[in-house]
C-alpha cells in the first residue's frame, strides 16, 4: 500500500494563536514539533497496517514545517509549493490507496477554531463550494475523489472532524481542539499523538473503500474577500463574476478548472 498525508499546523493540538504558525515566531518551535510529532504517529500507524510507501505534504504556509529527520525512512516528505493547483495534495494520483489529513482545521468563518480560514486567511473570509461553506479538507477530497482516492482519516479541531463525518461516517477523526471563541480546549499532546498512531492504523487496516465519497456533477463557488479591491481583481480571471463589493463567483462541470482558478486567485 501507497499512502499520502497531508499535514496542516492550525488544527495540531493545543495550536490557537497565529504567531504559533509563523515560523518567524518563538512560539512556532512548540507547534512545529507536535505537528511533526503528529504527522510521525500517522506514518507509524500506517506502517503498523502494513504500508510500504508514505508521501508527506507539509501544507502550511511555507511548507517547511516538519522536523524531516525524525519521520520514518518509509516516508518522502514534499516541502515547500510547486505552485501545481493540486497546492496541499501535490503529487497525489491514482496510484495512492488513500489520503490522510494531519492538522486539519475548520473553514473560514467557522466558530470552531480561533484560527478558522480556507486557503489564504490574510485574503479571503469564506470560500463557498454549491452553498455550503468550503474547507480546505473538503476542497483537497474532491481534489483526491477525482483520483478515485478515498480520505480515511483526519486529525484536526471538533469542527473539522463533525464535518468529515458528515461527508462520509467511515472516514476516522481524531479531535484534539474544541474551539471556544477565541480559545481552544486541547487533549494532552501525547494522548493526541496515541490517537493518531492507533486511529490511522486501524482506519488502513479495514475496507478503505468504504471512505470514498460522490464528486459532484457542477460546482458553484463563491469566494468572499477581506478587501473589496481584491474582489474587483479576481473579477477578471476568465468566467469569474463579481456578485458584491467583496465577493466573486465561479462555476465549472470540471473539478481541475476549479482548482486552477483558486490557485489563482487565493
Ligand atoms: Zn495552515
């Protein structure tokens, strides 16, 4: 078995403020090590179940997050951004068995994490996907449902795991943040990373099948900015429309010209 993970920072446990993402930070040494403590208990628990190859995305801001060297030799680790559309799920095709997300946090605008946004929080307020608020975890499984790849496990805040389990009960969660306005409570670090190992080796070792999702036919996607100027630029990405002052519009049958247009205008 060929397995992906792909790890974000804002839903590791105990992470709620933004200078804990920022590698730049003295809070960020904290968080990078759970992150890489995290993403390390999901490559174990993959070997425990049998896999022989693992890719690891670091998918946060500069994609150079995760402690490389303490990774298991079984797992590649993409750093940095390509700048492929594919962004948080590079390099994933047909060949994987399944997506795991580490570090998963709930769409922008959501109450459920301090640190709530989909793609660019300094840029957008909310990406809509046909009427329902978009996060990244549901942007990058369509993205993998287009490779028949099914996402079988995801660790991240309350509101991130309510929302996989609404898209597919099969798919196993782990939360280790409940969001409380601008709080998180948090489980203990080390209990997050037991979790993590024990969730994603039993989620490997059933029918991940079972995991896999329906991609829709058509999309609508609705994308809201902070400033209305950014609204009016990303008016002229072919077949974007400008609905508001600060919100733009978009639709497509083709999944991989919604990915285009976000890498673009986000
Ligand atoms: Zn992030």
């Amino acid at each position: 078995m060929k397995i992906y993970i792909s790890a974000d920072i804002e839903g590791v446990t105990g992470v709620m403020h933004w200078n804990e993402t920022e590698k730049s930070k003295p809070d960020f040494q904290e968080a990078c090590e759970q992150m890489t403590k995290e993403v390390k208990a999901a490559c174990e628990g993959a070997i425990n179940a049998g896999v022989k190859e693992i890719w690891v995305k670091d998918a946060h801001e500069t994609g150079r997050n995760i402690i490389a060297s303490r990774l298991p030799r079984e797992a590649k680790l993409i750093r940095g951004w390509s700048e492929h559309p594919l962004l948080m799920v590079q390099e994933l095709d047909k060949s994987f068995n399944a997506l795991i997300m580490i570090g998963y946090h709930s769409y922008g605008s959501s109450s459920d994490n301090p640190l709530s946004h989909t793609l660019n929080p300094f840029e957008l307020n909310y990406i809509k996907l046909n009427g329902q608020f978009a996060s990244e975890f549901l942007i990058y499984s369509y993205a993998a449902t287009t490779f028949d790849v099914p996402v079988i496990f995801i660790s991240g805040d309350e509101g991130i795991c309510k929302e996989a389990k609404k898209l597919n009960n099969n798919i196993k969660t782990v939360a280790v943040n409940k969001g409380v306005g601008n709080s998180v409570i948090s489980i203990h670090p080390q209990l997050a990373v037991e979790r993590i190992k024990k969730g994603v080796e039993l989620a490997l070792k059933r029918d991940v099948n079972q995991c896999k999702i329906h991609l829709p036919a058509h999309f609508e996607v609705e994308l809201s900015y902070k400033k209305h100027w950014k609204a009016f630029k990303t008016s002229f990405y072919p077949g974007m429309r400008q609905i508001s002052s600060t919100n733009v519009f978009f639709e497509s049958k083709n999944y991989d010209d919604v990915l285009r247009m976000l890498l673009f205008v986000t």
